[in-house]
C-alpha cells in the first residue's frame, strides 16, 4: 500500500509540472514567434544583393559550423558533427558531406580554387570539430592555418575522455594538419585582427585554470565580429554553468546578434549573460524543438529577442551590409 501511494503522490506532482512544462514550451515559441516578425527573413538568393561581409550558420543540426565571408576571404569556426562519434554510433547523422559541398560551392578566391584562410576549432566537442578530419583531408580544399588550443585534460571531465574520446579526437585533427603541412597556432592572438571589413576577436583564448574539472564546454573560443557599429558574438558551448560566462561577459561588451552558447542546452546564454551582450537577435545552431524551455523562456520573457533555429531554416546567414544593417536569410542550403 506504501509504494502505491508514494507513486499516485508522484503521479500528481509529475503530471501536473509536466503539462506546465510543455504549455510553457509552447507559450515561449508563441512569443518568439511575435518577436521574429521585428526582421524580415527572406531567401538566400547568392547574389551579393547584400555585400559580401556575411556569416553563415550552417544547417548541421544540433552541432556548429560557422563560415566567415568578407571581401572574398573565408574562414570556418568548428565544423559541425562528423559520421564517426565515438560517444553516439547511431543516435545522429554525420554532417560531413553537407559541409564541404557548402565549403566548396561557396568558399572560391579570386583564381576559382577552394581555399579557407584559416579554421578555428573552438574545444574538442566531437559535434563541433568532427567533421575537421574530412575537411582536413580533402586535398581540393586549401586551408591557410589552423587555429587550436592545445588539448587540456585537466579542464575535461573524466568522461570527456574515457568514453568520448576527446583527446584522440583532439589528435587526429593535429595529424591530419601536420600531414598537410598546415600552419597550426596554438597561442590564439588576445587582440583583435582584421579580416577583409571585418574585426574579429577571440575570446578565451587561455583556459582558466581555476575551471579545471569543469568539462571541455570551460575550454571553449569565442569569437565577436565587428563590422562599423554591428557586431555578433560566436559563443560556442559558453555556459554560465562551467562559469565561463561570468569571466567574460563584461568583456564583450553589446552585440547585435548572439551565436547562443551550447545548442540552447542546458547552462545556455543565462539571463545575466543576455543582459550584459544586450542582443538584437539570436541564433540558436540547433532546431527549436531541441531547445530547452527555460532557455527560450529567457529569449522571450527576459530579453525579449527573436531566435532562429538553424535547423528549423535550412541554414541562416546575416549580412552586414554597408548602410550598418543585418539582413537575414535562410535556405542556404
């Protein structure tokens, strides 16, 4: 009679948070909804109506792969979930065809040849640099140098390793550079460099050590791109959870567009966060059905900002153009 009663108790108290839950979920993508119609988000049609100043946020589904564009100059930031995880066999699908066909339609020099002026991986987070060994070993794509911190097992947690596998990922991404003999920088640059008509800046270019024990999501590079007056923010798996965000919130400073940090999971862009990068907008290299409620709810009822899935928009890419506005449109792929 105990254990029956103990599950009804949990039956009343499950059910009811449950349902709350989900029409909570449901108000917030409302809400959003009303939010996203401040921008209009038309077609990408590659025609350079827009410039040529623009990031790509690729449509690999819950994992990052972010291209820089600016005066014919590229670079890619991660490299979205490759078809090998080490951590999940059968769970998701690879990205690594999409991303190098993308690369390689729309990454051209001024001679038609494929060429990245350099890749950045931003932690060892197999849904941000697994597609890197395919790239890497593509030989029709050129690939200037690379930027990557070197490895930290002090900063991983336990599991990062011993089932995920990190560090050997980690390595072989090494190997297939050195095989190619490309550039590696592992003292990321502190100060802001130019590429093309933009700034960019990278963040967290040391691992604290007082993050040790945190996880590889503590290690993560961010990266703000400035053109005139907008800016956006590439905030990788920053979490308030690992307490990242709290080392650099206040030295980013506003941004129009935040790059949410770790896919809308859990630790995500917390309410703190949103308020000292003040976004316009948000992308979300996730689809909306995978964000946590709470997180939207803080999009929504917080910050009062509209999200964009990238999943959900086949792709999305914000120009910047000349007359300072950020334009957005989808379908890139």
């Amino acid at each position: 009679m105990k254990k029956t009663r103990i599950k009804k108790i949990a039956t009343w108290i499950i059910v009811p948070l449950m349902a709350a839950i989900f029409l909570l979920d449901i108000a917030t993508v409302a809400i959003g909804n009303e939010h996203c119609r401040r921008y209009t988000v038309t077609q990408e049609m590659y025609d350079n109506s827009n410039g040529d100043d623009r990031i790509h946020f690729l449509n690999t589904a819950n994992s990052d792969a972010i291209l820089i564009e600016s005066n014919g100059r590229f670079a890619l930031i991660d490299a979205g979930e490759g078809n090998n995880n080490p951590r999940r066999k059968t769970e998701y699908k690879g990205y690594e065809k999409e991303v190098i066909e993308y690369i390689k339609k729309v990454c051209k020099n001024k001679n038609g040849e494929t060429y990245l002026e350099f890749i950045l991986g931003t932690h060892c987070h197999y849904d941000h640099i697994g597609s890197f060994h395919s790239l890497i070993s593509d030989d029709e794509i050129g690939i200037g140098k690379a930027f990557f911190k070197v490895f930290d097992p002090d900063i991983a947690k336990g599991y990062e390793i011993e089932r995920w596998k990190i560090d050997e990922i980690y390595n072989q991404i090494i190997d297939d550079l050195n095989s190619r003999r490309i550039k590696i920088i592992s003292d990321l640059p502190e100060e802001p460099f130019e590429f093309g008509d933009f700034t960019l800046q990278f963040y967290n270019t040391v691992t604290p050590k007082e993050l040790a024990g945190e996880g590889e999501n503590a290690s993560s590079v961010g990266v703000k791109v400035t053109k005139g007056e907008k800016s956006a923010f590439l905030a990788a798996d920053i979490t308030a959870s690992t307490g990242l965000e709290d080392l650099l919130m206040d030295k980013i400073g506003d941004v129009d567009i935040l790059k949410a940090g770790h896919h809308g999971y859990f630790g995500s862009s917390s309410r703190d966060f949103l308020d000292a990068l003040s976004p316009e907008m948000i992308i979300i290299t996730n689809q909306l059905g995978k964000v946590y409620p709470n997180i939207k709810w803080n999009f929504t009822m917080s910050a009062k900002v509209p999200f964009y899935a990238t999943y959900d928009n086949n792709g999305i890419i914000a120009s910047f153009n000349d007359d300072g506005e950020i334009i957005l449109t989808n379908n890139i792929h």
